[in-house]
C-alpha cells in the first residue's frame, strides 16, 4: 500500500521541539520516510531504512539542514548525523 507524501505526519512529530533544521528518519505503514522538523508532509519514503539513511546522508548535505536524526520502528531515537560547523 503505498502511502502519499501529502499525507500529514502526526502531530507528535511536527511540533517536537523545532529548530527547523532537522531531517528525521521514521518508519510509518510499514515504509520508512524522511521528513523536515516542523514540516507536514514527508520529503521522501523508501522501502528499506537503509536506503533512507543514506538518502537523507545525501539530502544533508545538499541542504541548508544541519542534523539527521535516525529513529527505531517504536519511535525513539536511534542514532544521529549532524555536519561539521
């Protein structure tokens, strides 16, 4: 079932906190996604968190974002990626 990148993330997530320039990694219906802290809609979904990962690795550095937050399928943190300052 494939989900639509319009589809707007709970409310959980787009009001955690935000510094605006966070991308997270999430698993949701079974895929897993990429979104902007703060943001509604997902930038990206992958089937497989690996390519996720090194996806949003690419994203990051192509962005005016400065971490990449990895999380586990029950929603906690996993790991992060953040730039050199």
């Amino acid at each position: 079932m494939a989900v639509s990148r319009t589809k707007i993330l709970s409310e959980k997530f787009r009001n955690a906190g935000s510094s605006g320039k966070k991308l997270h990694v999430i698993t949701r219906q079974g895929d897993w996604v990429i979104f902007k802290e703060g943001a509604g809609r997902v930038i990206s979904i992958y089937p497989t968190k690996k390519k996720a990962i090194l996806n949003g690795r690419k994203m990051l550095n192509s962005s005016d974002m400065n971490t990449l937050v990895i999380h586990k399928t029950d929603g906690s943190v996993e790991n992060y990626y953040q730039l050199a300052e």
